[in-house]
C-alpha cells in the first residue's frame, strides 16, 4: 500500500523534490528504482503556453520575372506613338533653326550696289535708257538678269517694285509677252501667262495694233497693258541674289 501512495503521490505532483525523496527513502518498494531514471521518465501535466517569439528576419527576393512580349495592338500603338514622336521633334527643330536659316539667308544673299531687293531672293533695277523691248531684254541680260518676271507674278512683291523702284515712270518692260504665238502670253523663264499669275489692266490684253510685248504703269495705274514691242521703253531688269556664304 505505501508503494501505491507514494507512486500515486509522485506521479501526481513533481513540484517538491523533497517530498518525493522521502517517499522513496520510506518505500522498500522503490529499493530498485533509481531516482534519477524515475525523474526523467515521469511527466507532469502540461505548463501554460509561452510567449510567441519575435518575427524572424525577411528572406531574400527571388528573381524577375521575365517580361512578356507586347502583343499587336501594342506593338501597332508604340509605332504610332514613335512616329508622332518624331514628327513633333521635327517641327519643333525646324520652328527653332527657322528664324536663324532667315537670318543666314539674310546675311548671305546681299543686294549689289544700285539694285533694290524685296526678299524673295531677287535683286531688282531699272535700265537707265530706253529701248525697244528686245534691246532691254539685252541689256538685262548683259547685267547678268533678264527682264523682271518672278517677282512681277507675285502680288506683294509686284507692289514693293511698283512703290520702290518704278516709282513714277510709265510704262516699264516687263518678262511677258506673246511673240511667239498671238493669245499665249508667256513669262520668259518659260511659264504660261494665267490667271493668278498675271495682274493685267482691265480690258487688257487687248492687241491693239498688232501688241505682243507688256509694261506696267506707275503705281497710280492698275495692272499690266500689252503694247507694240517696237515701242522704247525703260526696263525693270531682275537678278538672283548670289549667296555670298557658298
């Protein structure tokens, strides 16, 4: 019997180690039983749970991913916006280097001495005597020009060489005329006489006696007449601006 109260006692409590000695001292039961091992293989009942633990340090990031391939729509809208892109830079570039290609231009194509230019890339003059059309063409000629035909078809610039440099002389050559075929009114650098291109009088050109050979009038008068070629006459002579940078 004192076996079994002290086996109940030991297996019932292990708090005091004083106790269960005693009881081992007083039980001839327990004579072969080493303390030690009766220590190790009993288990008392279950403590309360701990404190949970800290966090433990983050692993390592593993690799990208590879990335995946655009698919058409996007492949189409990159392009789009690549070339939107490029076009925008294009016109940024030239609005920038504009002004100073104007100013280059400038710089480099200058009027000789004696002749007027109203930016166009021409220089202008009129002869200083008079002669029949043919002669004046000559004499334009021999300056290096010929008789004023680009500028004469622009409007603004038709206006500048009226107020500027014919002034008030009547009845100036000009590049136009219809030798070569009666009604086909020609420029002499080879471009038809229409409408747009020609500032014509009205009622003109009207072939009054055999006329194939045009002047214009001071700026008080309204366009272009045609007259007889064998009429003597001053000039307006035109020449391009040589670029003085090349």
């Amino acid at each position: 019997m004192m076996m079994l109260v002290c086996f109940l006692f030991v297996t019932a409590s292990l708090v005091n180690g004083q106790d269960y000695l005693t009881c081992l001292r007083n039980s001839d039961a327990f004579a072969g039983i080493n303390p030690q091992d009766t220590a190790s293989n009993i288990r008392g009942p279950p403590g309360y749970p701990g404190k949970r633990g800290s966090p433990g340090d983050r692993g390592l990031q593993g690799d990208k991913g590879s990335k995946a391939e655009p698919g058409s729509s996007d492949r189409e809208e990159i392009r789009r916006l690549r070339a939107d892109l490029l076009s925008e830079t294009q016109a940024l570039i030239n609005d920038a280097i504009r002004p100073l290609q104007d100013k280059i231009s400038r710089l480099c194509q200058v009027a000789e001495s004696g002749w007027y230019t109203p930016s166009n890339g021409y220089q202008y003059r009129l002869t200083e005597t008079q002669q029949n059309w043919q002669e004046s063409r000559r004499l334009c000629q021999a300056m290096g020009g010929d008789l004023a035909a680009v500028g004469m078809r622009n409007v603004a610039i038709e206006r500048k060489l009226l107020t500027e440099v014919i002034k008030s002389v009547r009845n100036v050559w000009i590049g136009l005329n219809d030798i070569s075929r009666e009604g086909q009114w020609m420029w002499i650098d080879d471009v038809r006489a229409a409408e747009g291109n020609v500032n014509w009088s009205a009622g003109e050109p009207n072939n009054f006696g055999n006329e194939d050979c045009a002047v214009v009038n001071r700026p008080s008068y309204n366009g272009a007449v045609d007259v007889p070629c064998s009429l003597t006459k001053f000039a307006l002579c035109e020449k391009i601006i040589t670029d003085n940078c090349q």
